[in-house]
C-alpha cells in the first residue's frame, strides 16, 4: 500500500474532521526559482494558456502571443525542439537552458505599462519565448492533474527573486529593492515574528550554506543579527542537519523526522539549494525530484499528511514569456509605487495547491499574488485562535488579490498521496556551458485538449461602451463602464482598457469594488483617431470586451449593453444584450457565436429611436462560457466583441 493511505489514518482524519479552515493543522510553503506561468503551463489542458481566446492586441494587430523580434515577429516555442548542439540533444537544452536578465529594469521593460509588447527587446534574448510542456516536466503536470493549479496567480513585482521573496516573507518592498535582487538589512516585520507573537509554530527548512539566497528571514536585521539560542536563529537561519551541499536529501529526511516524531511546525518554509531551485541551469526534473522528496516526506506519517497544505509557487519569471496583464495599481496608490512606477503585480508564475481539499485535477482563476499566502496564513490562524496578522500589505493588494481559500473544499477531502512520476537527478553539473537555443517554429502552439474543474471566483466582471459625446472643435469621448456586479461579486475586480490603435496605446488601469462600477472616457476625437477608435477592456478569468468603429459613420448611433439576470424558465443566470439605435433610421443588429455554440447568428431589426433586448442563456448550455461579437448593416467599421464566463457562487468548468 502507498505511503500516505492508510485506511485508518483516513478514517481517523474524517472522524475528527470539521470541513473547515480548522482541519489545516500544517501548512508548507515551497518557493521554487524563476519560471513564469505560461513557460510552463502554456499547453496544460484547462488553463488560461496558449488557446487563450481573450488574449489582448498589440499594436498593428498582432495577437499578444506574437512578439516582436528585431524586424520580425515570434511565437513561443518548444525549448527542447532545439536541434542537438554541443554534444547535447534538444531535450537536455532545454532542461539546461540559462536564466535570462529579471531585473526591476528589464522586467517593466517588457511589461512596457502593460502594453506587454516588448518581451524580446525588454528581456534581451528570444528565449523569453521558449517553453517546456508534459513531454519535457511531468511530474510538475501530474501535480496539476491530481490537485489544484492557479492560473491567475502572479508574482508580487516587475522585479527580481529578492524582493518577491521579501513580499513573500512579509508583505511588502521599498525603494531598496530597486533593480537588485539581493535584500538586505530590511527593518519591518517579517512574517515569522508575527507567527512567534501569536504562538504559532514555524521553521524554514534549509541548508544555509547553499540556499541561494533565496531564505527570505536572512534579508531581514533582525534575524541576520539573531544567534544561536534565539528563535529567530534556531528557526529562521540555522541548517538542518547533517547538511552535505551536495543533495537535497538533507533538507527533505528533516522534514520526514519532524513528521515521525510529530514535531513538524505549524508553518514551515522549504528553501531548496541551488542545484534544485529550478532556477534556469538548474534543470526542472531535478527540481522535481526534491519536490518529490518532500512530498513523500510529508506522506511519511499520513496523519499528518491529511491535514498539510502544500503551497508550491515560484518567485518570479525570470524573464520568460506570459501572456496575462498582471493587475496594475491606479496612480499614487499608496504603498505601491516608487518613483512614479508600480511595483507590480509582476507576470504570471506557477502555483499549484497539493492537499486533501486540493485534489481532482482543479483550476482556480481567482487572482492572487504571494501577499495571498499570507493572508491564507491570517485567516488560518485567526480560525486557530491564534490570529497573527500581516499588517505590511497594502490596502489595494487587500483588495485585487484573494487569500487562497477559495480554491478549497475544505467539507470533501480526499486522503492519501496520490500516485505520481517517478523523478530522477539529472544533475547540475551535466548542463555546465551550452549553446543558446534558437527557435525552430513560428506558429501559436496547440494547447491539450479539455477542460477541468474550476472553482467559483467572488466577482462577476461586466463592462460596455455606453455611448459617444461630441463636443467642439472635433472633440469626440467614448464613454465606457466597468462593472463588478452580480450574486457572486464579494470582492474587487481589476480591470484594464487598452487602446488598439490610433493613440497612446498605454492602457488605463481600474479596480471595482463588488458591487460597483466605474465610468470613464476616451478622446477619440480631433487628433486621437479623428473619430476611429479600437480599445480593449480586459478583466480577470478571460473577461474580454473590444469596441471598434468610426465616430464620424453611421456605426456613431449604434449601442450594446449588458446585464447578467435570471433566464426566465429555468431560474439560471444569462447574459443580456441591450441594442440601441438613436439614429433616424432603422438598423439592423447581427449576433454571432464566436466559440462555445454552433447555432445562430441572431438578427434585430432595432426602430429608429428605439431599443431591442434579448438574451443568452450561457449558464444552463454552456457552462457559464459566452462569445458574442455584435456588427450592425448600416457600418461595417463598427462591431462589439463580448468575451466571458457567468459566475453563479458554484463550482463550474474551466473554458
């Protein structure tokens, strides 16, 4: 029988279950190096990866997934495609493959104000687009097909590891992170003296020597002052032991002898060395197998097995491709910016959820960053009685990000480890000096077929053109709501709008609280586009909005709007389109299916003056999945895309 699935220490687990927060007795968190979400899990079925439908526009038109490369263009490409060179086949290229520049500077230089167009440029080099698939990470794949992967969760800055293992740590930067990857003599509250105060039982799990700098304790005064006889020495600084630097072994037979002898912390930080951090030269199947280590030495006692959540998640990027806006601070928000340039969020990285109440191949599309683990840490805590609070996150990541919890079912777990790859070393030393891969395709990737289960999400974004003003003088403003309404909105939603063509293509950045709306404009008028306009509003879990046309045709007196209500007959949630026509004439309006139905399209023949409205039952036929584009007879310019999914407060199907 399997390690961790001993039938009466599963029947022991549920006996005492509450099927709350309260059944966590341990949580771990693992913080691998530098891979970004899409470089990954770009292929994994069921995600927002490379079949993205709501992916944003770049200038000139071109997808979002086609870079711009010198004086051509690129798509991402499979790493270990890469023909033999060196002595080394294409799969161990791209195992082997080096890490690429992730500082403060070339990470917002790719980001380029959430433009997202100047990766190749912005990093330095074409292998930001390079990606690795099942074929080339298994295990990593495995883990998401047996527990719960987060496809919105994304790293804390445009910046380096330092100061995304600093907010990991603690909630928070300063000015010192700029453009340095290295944090040092940091003077507020790291996260472990919260824990302490409160009572809480922590450690991280290290071997000092080779940690990579990546202990987020040591960049903090307190604890590189701390001695032996200290807890923040003994539990923040000291090795485990029996430390060779060789192996990660060590770190992973600690774990499993705090297990056994029932002393394994509350909280626990598990910080690989180099060789195993899956930082680029550092292979990922060696990063793998120290995973996997610590995994099994969880599943060593499968009491506690069955109450440990697992967080692994990955510090930054370094410089690969992801294609997802990160959420991004409106101006002089507090506590987020340094000299006029947000700190984040950053790009996109991995997190996977491994627990019993994570299990069953789940997404979550929730947004979160690596401030939510410890806010998953507040609410976990405060359920304990034992509330250590992080007082260091600011009131805006309070607000766009989640605290992990709802990618739980904390009332169905299933116990016991599940059966995964066997991994292997690879080793550090086999990669040494290779050659830098070149792409051998230049086509948008496939990605795996299907879907999987996804969690509900607490906000329902909405948002439309609501109409055209003209002033003198050729001023023209395209006046537009965002909207995070409906039964599920708890909690705040980010919202961007991108201007395709014809002006500043800088998009302007909104968070809605639930329930709430927000109005603004765009000057498509004299000078901004003479009356053409092409913008993009894009929000979280796929939600897409795309208004294009010309003020000065007939398209100027033609309007949609939208509202999610109950279906009348079978009491489930559609999405409703009003059309307006505030023109002398009567217009016709044509809805098309773009994806997710096979009938239609609709025509309305709208009176001059008048409105028509109908709606969409996407909830009761297709998994809460809709997109529409809407044109209309009387102006070929001018159309309305609507891109999105319905939430309901329930557990439903990832697009």
């Amino acid at each position: 029988m399997g390690v961790g699935s001993r039938p009466a220490a599963a029947a022991a687990s549920a006996a005492t279950a509450t099927g709350t927060i309260s059944d966590v007795q341990h949580v771990v968190i693992l913080m691998q190096e530098n891979r970004s979400f899409d470089h990954y899990f770009g292929r994994l079925r069921g995600v927002r990866g490379f079949d993205d439908r709501s992916g944003i526009t770049l200038s000139g038109g071109n997808s979002v997934f086609n870079q711009p490369s010198g004086s051509g263009r690129q798509y991402p490409w499979k790493l270990s495609s890469t023909p033999a060179a060196g002595g080394k086949d294409g799969e161990t290229l791209a195992q082997c493959n080096g890490d690429l520049p992730h500082s403060w500077s070339s990470q917002h230089s790719a980001w380029n104000k959430g433009r997202l167009d100047n990766w190749v440029s912005g990093v330095g080099n074409i292998r930001t687009m390079g990606y690795l698939d099942r074929s080339d990470i298994p295990f990593h794949y495995a883990l998401a097909d047996n527990y719960t992967i987060c496809d919105a969760y994304f790293c804390s800055a445009l910046s380096a590891t330092g100061p995304n293992r600093t907010y990991l740590w603690s909630g928070k930067v300063d000015s010192t992170s700029y453009d340095g990857g290295d944090e040092s003599g940091l003077t507020w509250q790291n996260y472990a003296e919260a824990l302490q105060a409160a009572g809480v039982s922590w450690k991280v799990y290290q071997n000092a020597q080779d940690n990579y700098g990546d202990n987020g304790c040591a960049y903090f005064k307190k604890f590189a002052a701390a001695k032996a006889g200290d807890p923040l020495y003994d539990r923040g600084m000291a090795s485990v032991p029996n430390v060779t630097g060789s192996t990660p072994d060590d770190i992973a037979a600690a774990i499993k002898a705090d297990v056994l002898a029932g002393t394994l912390p509350q909280v626990s930080w598990v910080v690989a060395n180099q060789a195993f951090s899956e930082h680029p030269y550092a292979p990922p199947g060696d990063g793998a197998h120290f995973v996997d280590l610590v995994y099994k030495a969880l599943a060593a006692d499968s009491s506690v097995f069955n109450s440990t959540v697992l967080f692994l998640n990955y510090d930054e990027n370094d410089g690969f491709f992801d294609h997802v806006p990160p959420p991004a601070p409106p101006a002089g928000t507090a506590g987020e910016f340094l000299n006029g340039v947000p700190y984040g969020l950053g790009f996109r990285v991995p997190m996977l959820v491994i627990s019993p109440w994570t299990r069953g191949g789940w997404v979550s599309s929730e947004v979160f960053d690596h401030t939510s683990v410890l806010r998953f840490l507040e609410t976990w805590t405060s359920a304990l009685g034992k509330p250590a609070a992080c007082p260091n996150i600011s009131a805006w990541r309070r607000k766009v990000t989640g605290d992990l919890t709802g990618v739980f079912d904390f009332a169905h777990p299933v116990y016991g480890a599940a059966s995964l790859p066997a991994t292997s070393v690879i080793g550090y030393d086999t990669c040494g000096p290779l050659p830098n891969p070149v792409p051998t395709t230049n086509a948008l990737p496939t990605q795996e077929s299907g879907t999987r289960p996804a969690r509900a999400l607490p906000y329902q974004p909405g948002g439309y053109l609501d109409h055209l003003e003209f002033g003198a003088s050729g001023k023209i403003l395209a006046w537009f709501t965002v909207a995070n309404q409906g039964t599920p909105a708890r909690s705040a939603a980010h919202f961007s709008v991108h201007p395709n063509a014809y002006r500043d293509t800088t998009p302007w950045q909104y968070t809605v609280d639930a329930g709430g709306t927000a109005s603004d404009y765009f000057n498509i008028g004299s000078g901004y586009g003479d009356g053409k306009y092409d913008l993009s509003m894009v929000g979280p879990h796929r939600f897409l909005r795309r208004f294009k046309g010309d003020a000065t045709k007939a398209g100027k007196s033609a309007e949609v709007s939208t509202r999610y209500a109950t279906e009348p007959g079978t009491g489930k949630t559609a999405i409703y389109f009003k059309m307006t026509n505030s023109s002398a004439a009567s217009v016709k309006f044509t809805i098309t299916s773009n994806h997710y139905r096979g009938d239609g399209p609709w025509t309305y023949t709208v009176a001059a003056g008048g409105s028509t409205e109908d709606f969409f039952n996407a909830v009761a036929y297709q998994d809460g999945w809709y997109d529409f584009t809407i044109t209309v007879d009387s102006d070929a310019t001018w159309s309305r895309r609507f891109t999105g999914h319905i939430e309901t407060g329930a557990a439903s199907v990832s697009g």
